[in-house]
C-alpha cells in the first residue's frame, strides 16, 4: 500500500464515521453525549489526515483536540450543566427554518466544487515532510508562528483573569 | 471526480452540520463545540488542497497548524466567558442573554 494513494474504502469508512459523529454533536440531547461524538468526531478526522499522508497534522490534531480542547469542553459543562427535559430546552425555535439552510448550502457548495474548473490536482498526495514543516515554521513563517505564541499566552492569561472566583 | 473532491465534499458536510448546530442549538456550550467541528472542516479542506495541488508545495499544512493553535485559544476564552456568564445569569441558553438588545 504505497502512501498518498486514495483508498475509496477507507475513505468511506473515515467518512461516515466523521459524519456520523458529527450529526451525533448537534442531535444528541444530552451534552455529555454531544462531547462524546465530538471526540469521536476529531478521532475519526485525526484518521482523515492519516489518509492524506499528513501524519504530524493527525498526531497534533489527537494531542490538541482530543486531548485538551475536549477536557476543557468537559470543564466548562461540569461547570455549567442543567438537567431538564423538551424539546424547546435544546432546539431553538429558528431551528426548523436552519435544517434546509445547512442542506441547501452543502448542496450548494458542492456543486460549485464539482462543477470548478480547479488548478491542475494530482491523484496522489505529495504531503510536505517533517524537516519542512520545521524549517517553514522557522523561516517563512516565523513571523505569525511568533504572534500565534503571544496570542496563546494572552488566551490563557484571558481564560485565568475571567474564570476565577471574585474574592470579596 | 478527483480524490481531492471527495475530501472537499467531506469537509464541506462536515461545515454544514456544525453550521446547524450553531444556528439551531441553544446551549452555548454546545454552539462552541459545533463551531470546533467547522474549523475542523477547514482543516480538513486546507489538509486536501495542500496534499493534492502541487502548486500548493504545502502550504496549507502551516495554515492548518496555525488555525488549531489559534481554535486552542478561541475555545479556552470562549469558554472561560461562558462560565463567567453562568455564575453571574445562572444559564448558558443562549437566547437568554438579551441585555444589549435594543
């Protein structure tokens, strides 16, 4: 099985189950069970990008979003949780008119990105190596990989400030 | 159709269902997880175009790198309001928070 190759069945497969996951976030009432198909949903994407011969990208997308934007999710609905039952409590009422709008807009879309005239693509994924990544990161892109460490730092100084208890 | 078309096709669903949790759900909490499953579409549609255009050389692997550090922050904000918002209201229904409207 030669890398970068496209495997219809495994494709299928990651597909569904991302897709499967991602209804499960949007319809499950509870949303505990909602957190759990969004996990599932970034295992199964982690598993797209395995598919698009970018391993670094599914290793990071486990560590960042399955490992740590999941927990905090879990905090902030430990922290928030109501228990009650109907479907007006989870749906709100401009719900009905949003199902077609989702629909036609992927309908949408689609048809565009079939029917495009795209710049030249490859049926094999060239995917950009390790050593690449680092010396982009370290010399094309210093500048922004230098402001997206000054906006995490001012995140989580934010997320501190807004979150701790008022001491009286 | 190319291979990259299916990967654009899965993106662009993805981006849909997260687009109607946004707009249908009421716990805020929620709306921030259906909002994770868009970025995660563009990703996924930024991670395609990278493998597959050769004249992309890769470069949407750095954008996908940058947009996952940035929804880290996002999300931890976001929040870090939300429960703000819920010690002071009690409620994380979104279509309760109404003092700014006019």
């Amino acid at each position: 099985m030669p890398h970068g190759d496209f495997h219809p069945v495994l494709f299928i497969i990651v597909a569904v189950w991302v897709l499967a996951c991602g209804v499960g976030v949007v319809a499950l009432r509870n949303i505990v069970h909602s957190a759990m198909a969004m996990v599932a949903c970034f295992l199964g994407v982690a598993a797209a990008y395995v598919l698009l011969d970018a391993g670094l990208l599914a290793i990071i997308q486990i560590l960042v979003y399955v490992g740590a934007i999941s927990v905090v999710v879990l905090f902030a609905i430990m922290l928030t949780e109501q228990q009650r039952t109907g479907r007006g409590f989870y749906f709100n009422r401009q719900s009905i008119v949003a199902l077609p709008l989702a629909v036609a807009t992927f309908v949408l879309v689609t048809v565009v990105l079939v029917t495009a005239k795209m710049p030249p693509v490859s049926s094999h994924a060239h995917n950009v190596s390790l050593a690449g990544i680092a010396s982009g990161l370290f010399n094309a892109y210093v500048f922004p990989f230098e402001l997206v460490s000054i906006v995490l730092l001012s995140a989580m100084v934010g997320a501190i400030v807004l979150a701790r208890k008022e001491i009286d | 159709m190319n291979p990259v078309d299916w990967y654009l096709t899965l993106a662009t669903a993805l981006f849909c269902v997260g687009a109607y949790g946004v707009l249908a759900r009421r716990n805020v909490v929620l709306i921030v997880m259906s909002l994770e499953l868009m970025l995660n579409a563009v990703n996924l549609a930024l991670a395609a175009f990278a493998d597959f255009m050769p004249g992309a050389a890769g470069r949407g692997t750095f954008f996908v790198l940058f947009i996952i550090t940035l929804a880290a922050a996002e999300v931890t904000v976001g929040l870090a309001i939300i429960v703000a918002n819920y010690r002071n209201r009690r409620s994380v229904q979104a279509d309760e928070f109404s003092e700014m409207k006019g």
